[in-house]
C-alpha cells in the first residue's frame, strides 16, 4: 500500500516534469539567458525603487528580446499569458509597479518549497543584472493594459 501510493507520486511528479518540458519550447527558451546591457546607462549594484529605463528605447528593444528569453515560458510570448501565470500588463505602470516587480523578480514566487516563479535578480542569486530587469520592465510598460 505504501509503496504504491510513493510509486504513484513519482510517476505523477515524471509525468509532470515530461509535460513541462514537452511545452516548454512553445513558450520560448528553457534555460535562463545572459543579456547584454553594456550599451545603457549602468546602475549599479544598489536596487533603486523607479524604473530608470522608462523611454528609454535601446532598453525598450533589449527588454523586449531579454523578455522573451527568460519570462516568456511562464509569462506568454508578447506578455499574454496563456494562464499559468499573471499578465504582466496589468501591473500599473506606476511606482507602485514598479515596486511591486522589484520584490518579484529578487524574491521569486517559492511557497511551501514549491517555486512557481524562480528568483531573476543576480543580486538575490538569480541569473539577471538590474540593467536587463529595468529593460525588461521599459518594455512591459510600452504594452497596452493598466495605466
Ligand atoms: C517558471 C515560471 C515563471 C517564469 C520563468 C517567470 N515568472 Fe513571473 N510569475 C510566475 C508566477 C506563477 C507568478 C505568480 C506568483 C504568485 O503570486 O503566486 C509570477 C508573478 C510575477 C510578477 C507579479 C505579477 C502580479 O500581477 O502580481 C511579476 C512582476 C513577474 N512574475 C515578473 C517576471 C519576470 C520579469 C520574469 C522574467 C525575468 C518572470 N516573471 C519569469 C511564474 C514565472
């Protein structure tokens, strides 16, 4: 009885890990990628609360491609989420967006061990500079959805 129930959970947890990486592709790349912000303004390591990228149109394009290597499989190719996570033009384009991106992306969504949103900032262990999260956030506020 005992081994059935664990034999089954780690069939389940396969099974899982075989679909996620079987639609993983159609969600853009897997594995998180470098983005190179050599050519904006450099912030340094210090997190600043407002995006000092916004109209910025050379981060507005890295943004958009940095975006697509590293949100999209969760977030939507172009933002629209396909529903397993939020629509991230919905966040207020606002300070308070602002904010409330920053404590995502260096604290990642982890519940009860489970993490349905990795950490993004190198400052926090992830795997992106403040530079590429800024331009990413220049582009998601270029996007039609909350003010
Ligand atoms: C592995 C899937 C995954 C990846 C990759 C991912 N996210 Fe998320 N993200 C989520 C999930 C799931 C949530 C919802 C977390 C919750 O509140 O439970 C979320 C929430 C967010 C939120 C808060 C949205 C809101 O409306 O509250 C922001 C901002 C965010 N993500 C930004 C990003 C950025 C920027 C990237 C890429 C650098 C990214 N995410 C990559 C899964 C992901």
């Amino acid at each position: 009885m005992r081994i059935h129930a664990r034999v089954s959970i780690v069939g389940a947890a396969a099974l899982l890990a075989a679909i996620i990486s079987s639609e993983a592709p159609a969600h853009g790349d897997v594995a998180p990628q470098p983005v190179d912000t050599t050519h904006l303004p450099q912030i340094g390591a210090e997190w600043v609360d407002k995006n000092p990228y916004r109209d910025n149109e050379a981060a507005i394009t890295t943004g958009a491609s940095a975006y697509n290597q590293n949100c999209a499989r969760c977030h939507g190719l172009g933002a629209v989420s396909g529903g397993i996570a939020p629509d991230l033009r919905e966040l207020p384009d606002d300070l308070e967006g602002d904010e409330w991106y920053v404590y995502r992306v260096r604290n990642g969504a982890i519940r009860n061990g489970i993490t349905y949103m990795p950490v993004f900032a190198e400052t926090d262990g992830g795997p992106l500079s403040q530079e590429a999260l800024w331009a990413i956030r220049a582009w998601l506020v270029t996007l039609d959805g909350a003010e």
